[in-house]
C-alpha cells in the first residue's frame, strides 16, 4: 500500500501544481458538455486514476464502482460525470484526470505551433493567454516520470478507471488475481 499511496501523492503533487498554474483563467462555469461525451471519447491513464482508486479503497466503494463499470459501454460517458455536481461535472472533483483538467486550460504543439487546447467556447479567450498556459507534452512527460508503467498506455476514461482499480485491489491483495480482478 505504501508504494501506491506515494505515487497517488506524486499525482496529486501535480494535479495542484496544475491547479495553481491555471488559477485565474476563464473557466466553463460548468457547462458540461466536454464530460457529456462517450467514454471512448475521453482517454486516461491507470496512474491518472490510482489517487481516486485508493480513495474509494479507503471509503469502502471499489466494489460499487466496479460493479457499476461492469455495465458500462463505450458509447456510455464517464461514470463519475455528474450532471448535478457542484464542481464541474465530476462526482470525484479533486480527482479527475488529467484529460479534465488540461482541457480548456492548456495548449498543444501542432507542427511545432503552440493551439490552446480548448472547446469552442473557451479557445477565443485562452488564445491570448497561451503562454501562461501548460503544455499537455510536459504534463504528460512529467506523469510518465512518476511511473512509467502506469502511465505510459491511454484507456477511454471507463477501462483506465476500473484498471486502476483493479491495480489497487491486485496490489494490495494478490490472491484477487484469480478471482477476475
């Protein structure tokens, strides 16, 4: 439990690091429609979701969500996406990954130019501030440098979720590997 509370800590690290970089930009005001979307249209890491998963290992709920990812399809969007929530549209907030967090607040490099990374809505007022934006490369170089195993491949937002919290569970009680998880 040790090695995966300290690379959930390692996550989070970044994850406010982000926070504090993007802190003061135009935000969403929660419309929702990027997390209004088929899961396979959003893709994460297992490292990405490994802070929630151990979360939800504290909390009790790995099974619950676990069952609730068993009848979950690709054309069904992220199971955490909550029409109703306060914050965004997340259920678990704090922990959303980074697809969530760098959308609309970061920029990429196409053909060597940087292009805020952004929905329709967003993208004319980011692109001015561009350069007080991250770079999702170096974002993701720097979650690849916490554990490169577990954050080198991308998963539609459902399957990295349940396999991180597999990898929770198959971590922290081996003998579950042989009983489906």
């Amino acid at each position: 439990m040790k090695r995966l509370e300290e690379l959930a800590i390692k996550v989070m690290e970044l994850y406010r690091e982000l926070e504090n970089i993007q802190r003061g930009l135009p935000s969403c005001n929660g419309c929702r429609e990027c997390c209004d979307t088929p899961s396979i249209n959003i893709e994460a890491t297992i490292l990405e979701f490994l802070p929630l998963a151990i979360h939800l290992l504290k909390e009790g709920s790995i099974e619950r969500w676990l069952k609730i990812l068993e009848t979950t399809g690709e054309s069904d969007r992220c199971v955490l996406f909550d029409p109703r929530s306060e914050q965004g549209g997340c259920s678990y907030h704090s922990f959303r990954p980074l697809v969530c967090r760098l959308f609309s607040g970061s920029y990429i490099l196409r053909k060597g130019r940087p292009e805020v990374w952004a929905c329709r809505y967003l993208k004319p007022q980011l692109t001015s501030l561009y350069e007080s934006l991250p770079e999702c490369q170096k974002v993701h170089l720097r979650l690849l440098s916490i554990d490169f195993f577990l954050a080198q491949e991308r998963y539609p937002i459902n399957i990295a979720f349940k396999k991180a919290l597999e990898y929770t569970c198959v971590s922290l009680f081996p003998e579950l590997r042989y009983k489906g998880a």
